[in-house]
C-alpha cells in the first residue's frame, strides 16, 4: 500500500525546513532510529524516504521465493517481538508486513516523507548545518542520521551489448512482476543469496532456463518449517517462551563466529554439512563437480536453501559455467562462442556495497564527497557510525558492521545506542559540531585489519564483495556481535573533536567531570570568546 506524503514535506524551490535531526531511509536502521527517537522524548526530526512505504530492502526484494536467511525470532527489533511469525524462516511479505505494523505501533509514519529522493547531502561549515536536496525540496539539519543500507544499490553487470537486448530483463531487487515468464526461455545470471531462491520458482514455469554461474557458492540445508499451532500460543501466551527461543537462537548463531573470525579451522563441520547437502541432493557427477565450490565456507556468504540443487537438475534447466561474452537482441553468447537465444533475462547480481553511488552526494567538510574519500582510503569509518571529515553525520550499517552468520537487526540497535547517547550528549553539552578525529578512527581500522587478517574471509581462498578495490574487508564485524554491543554502549566523547554551540556559557567543572565518568570524555579547553571545544 502507497501511504501519503506527509505535511513535512517541503515544496521545491521554497524556503528549507530546518529540523535538529533528518534521518535518511526508512528500512530496519532508519525506522528503529525515529523510535529511538521518540521514546527519548525527541519530536524535531525528520524520516527521508525514496519509496512510498516503509521497509528497504524487504519492500523492494519482492522475488518469487524471497525469504529470510536469518530465524524468524532474531530477525526483530528486541522491543518489538512478534509472537506471530508463522514459520521459522519467514519471507518476504510477512517480514515486510511486521515492519510497516511495528512504523503504524509506534506512531512514527507522520515523522515521514515518502517518495523523497535524497539528491544531495553537503555541509556546511558557516552554519553548521546539512544542507538536503531533494526531489521534494529543501532541507537543513544540525545532525543527519545516514541509514540507507548496503543492500540497497543494485548492481548491474558491465556485460558487452547487454543494453541492446530486446526481450525482458531486470533486476532481482526491482522485479517486473507484469512480465508473463510462463513457458519462455529465460535466463539467471547470477548464483547467490537472491538468485538461489529465484531460480527454483523460475524452474517451475520456464520452458527453459539458463543459470549463469561465475563461481559456485556453498548451499547449506534450509531448516525451515512452520509453526505449529501450540507454538504459536506459546509465543503468544507464554511468558518469556519467545524471548528465550530468541537468545538460543542467537547463541547458537553466535558460535559460528569462532571458524568465521577466529580460527577458520573450526569451519570444517559446516563444510562437511555443505558437501554432505550437495552429495544428497545432486546425482550426476558432472553437475556435482560444477557446483562444487573451490574455496573454503564462508569466505563468501554462506546460503541456504533445500531445493536450488534439486532445481539445477531438471531437464528444462541448465547450469552454464563458460561465462558470458556479450548479450545479443536476443540471446547470450558464452565464451566459448555458442549462443543460447533467451526470451527474458533476469540480473541476480547483488548490490554495489562497497561502492555505493548514494555515497557520491555526501559532501563533507573539505568539500569531497564520501565517494572521493572512499576511493582514496577504502571504505573506513568508526564504530561503523562515523567517518572523519563528515560532522555531526552519523552512519546507521556502516563500514565493517556487516555480519557473515546472524542477524543485522542486533548490530542495527547496537549502532541505535551510540548514535542516540550521542544525540543526548550534544544536546546536554551543548555542542555544535562533532566530528570523529582521524587518529582515532584510523588507529580503530588498523585494529579492525589486523583482527580481520586471520578470519576465513580473508584467508578462505575467494574474492568476494566483502573486501573493497584496496583488498580491505571494509564490510564485516570480525568477531562477536555481544563485544560491538558492549564498545557501542555508550557514546565516547573523547574520540571526537567538538565545538559547542555558539553564545554558551563554558561547560562547567561539574559537566566535565560527569561527561569523564561515563567515559565519554578527556579535556575540554576554550577555543575562542564564543565556542568552547571539547575533547580537543
């Protein structure tokens, strides 16, 4: 359903509408962070948001077969549990449709603009301020909450003669759901996360199709079941049933961060388990050899799935490993020269993550955009929520928060802890501007680097989109989610150099001396008759 644009839209070419905080997008990060908002008594904020409802990536992905990796149970905010998930791997239309009931709970849809591209994000150091272009007008922010996702930019193949092609073609995270794919000849490029669960669906109504695979991921079993009907009461009924499935959920997810991070040794019974799937489900040798991955689980993104094996093995099917040299009006010619000629072509080919476009209209202080200083340094943040040379930005699933075996939603509230402590100490301290010192975040990443270089994902044997151009892994948390819980508890001011407000009075000793207690700060000096900068 389209829900309306708000009163808090501004009209193009009229004056900006300031407000204290703009989020931008409305997915899992976003709308958590209005709550957030909320529930701390804050109401001078705005939600950006380009589609016409809330929900990302989960109101975009709307695939045949597009369902969760994650358990129903983890796979929600902690203050929201939904004691009606109908089965253990929930898809799409249900996790779509419990995050726009948890936006309509907690009153926030009037907070939004709906249909609101964000063209534009640059700061400006006069008036300390975000200045917000977008294709409903203008606005200004002191701070500016960045929860776009890095699932949100599909990223489209650079394959020769591909724009000529004149049947169907799309991509899997903006589906045409008007074309008729019954009986034609289509084809998959494409074999990961979305992929796997579209080429099952697709094998049922082809009269042919063409999987494109460039390298063979590992396919775990998908443990999926529904819900039986005394397990719906009990989560529904039962004090504490639901919350403790969800912390054995999350405990046994949790171990895999030990061969994922640690020691890659301890992988080994979760390869044994792939191989095993794979012997079971595919006879033929020559299949099997071509889906058998050449690198060690987990250096990729592990998938699950009960019936992608039992789909390649039918006969309307066809598993093509000779890549792809150009695109015809009509057809796909492989790189050994033959040609398949094809009706529809659908593009399963991921998201740009590490170098997301949305990033070239963040303009920072110095007047480079985050896209310049990316493409400079890699993809580097702090506590994945703050980047020098961006003030009073903060980035909800920023660098190096991402996950290779559980939930993003608890990383998600992890980063709603600091960004939110660290909106209640600008406001209780009076500041004006914050931003991250370089020394800090770079002495941050080099930790992050060093702890990265023994995990599987930089030691498995594979390329995958985790690492950025530099060979960095700027994508994934390198070990367990509860230690980045307990290092965004709270917000550390003295990372930070920043400036208050102008015309305050000076912090007093008092408010130092709390401010240094919580452990949010070291020093405070005056900078000039007017500012007073703390942390400097």
């Amino acid at each position: 359903m389209s829900l309306p644009v708000t009163d808090t839209a501004v009209k193009p070419g009229g004056t900006p509408r300031h407000v204290d905080t703009l989020i931008i997008g409305s997915g899992f990060a976003g709308l958590g962070a209005a709550i957030k908002l909320v529930q701390e008594g804050k109401q001078d904020f705005v939600v950006l948001e380009r589609g016409s409802d809330v929900g990302g990536t989960w109101r975009d992905n709307t695939y045949p077969g597009a369902a969760c990796d994650v358990p129903s149970h983890l796979y929600s905010y902690s203050f929201a549990l939904n004691p009606t998930w109908t089965r253990s791997f929930s898809k799409q239309p249900e996790i779509q449709n419990y995050i726009s009931t948890v936006a309509r709970k907690y009153n926030v849809l009037d907070k939004h603009v709906f249909d609101c591209d964000v063209q534009e994000a640059r700061w400006n150091d006069v008036s300390a301020r975000w200045e917000v272009q977008t294709s409903q007008g203008s606005f200004t922010a002191k701070i500016v909450i960045s929860a776009v996702g890095a699932l949100c930019e599909p990223s489209l193949p650079d394959i020769k003669g591909i724009d000529g092609f004149e049947g169907e073609i799309f991509h899997s995270a903006r589906w045409n759901h008007d074309a008729d794919l019954a009986g034609k000849r289509i084809a998959v490029i494409g074999t990961g996360a979305s992929a796997i669960q579209i080429v099952p669906q697709l094998a049922a109504k082809a009269g042919r199709l063409d999987v494109y695979q460039r390298t063979a991921p590992w396919v775990l079993p998908r443990a999926d079941r529904e819900y039986t009907t005394l397990e719906k009461l009990a989560f529904k009924y039962v004090p504490g049933f639901q919350k403790l499935s969800r912390t054995g959920i999350y405990w046994m997810r949790e171990t895999q961060v030990v061969g994922l991070a640690k020691a890659p040794i301890f992988m080994k019974p979760l390869q044994f388990a792939a191989e095993r799937h794979l012997r079971m489900q595919i006879k033929d040798r020559d299949l099997r050899e071509k889906v058998t991955p050449n690198f060690q689980i987990g250096c990729k993104r592990m998938l699950i799935s009960n019936n992608y094996y039992p789909a390649l093995t039918q006969p309307n099917v066809d598993l093509v490993t000779d890549g792809i040299a150009e695109v015809t009006a009509n057809g796909i010619v492989d790189r050994n020269g033959a040609t398949r000629e094809v009706d529809a072509i659908v593009v399963a080919t991921g998201f740009h993550v590490t170098d997301s476009p949305t990033f070239a209209g963040i303009i920072g202080k110095d007047g480079r955009s985050a896209a310049e200083v990316f493409e400079a340094s890699g993809q580097q943040g702090y506590k994945g929520s703050a980047i020098a040379n961006f003030p009073n930005m903060f980035f909800l699933v920023g660098p190096n928060t991402g996950l290779g075996h559980t939930s993003m939603v608890f990383m998600i509230e992890s980063q709603l802890n600091y960004v939110i402590d660290a909106i209640n100490t600008i406001e209780r301290n009076g500041i004006g501007t914050i931003e991250v010192r370089q020394e800090v975040q770079d002495a941050y990443n080099k930790d992050l680097q060093d702890k990265l270089a023994r995990s599987v994902w930089n030691n498995g044997g594979c390329a995958s989109w985790y690492l950025d151009k530099h060979g960095n892994n700027t994508t994934l948390w390198p070990g367990f989610t509860f230690q980045f819980r307990n290092t965004t508890k709270k917000f550390d001011l003295a990372a930070y150099r920043s400036v208050a407000t102008k015309n305050l009075p000076a912090i007093t000793g008092d408010e130092i001396a709390a401010e240094i207690e919580r452990g949010t700060a070291s020093t405070v000096g005056i900078a000039d008759d007017d500012e007073k900068v703390v942390a400097q």
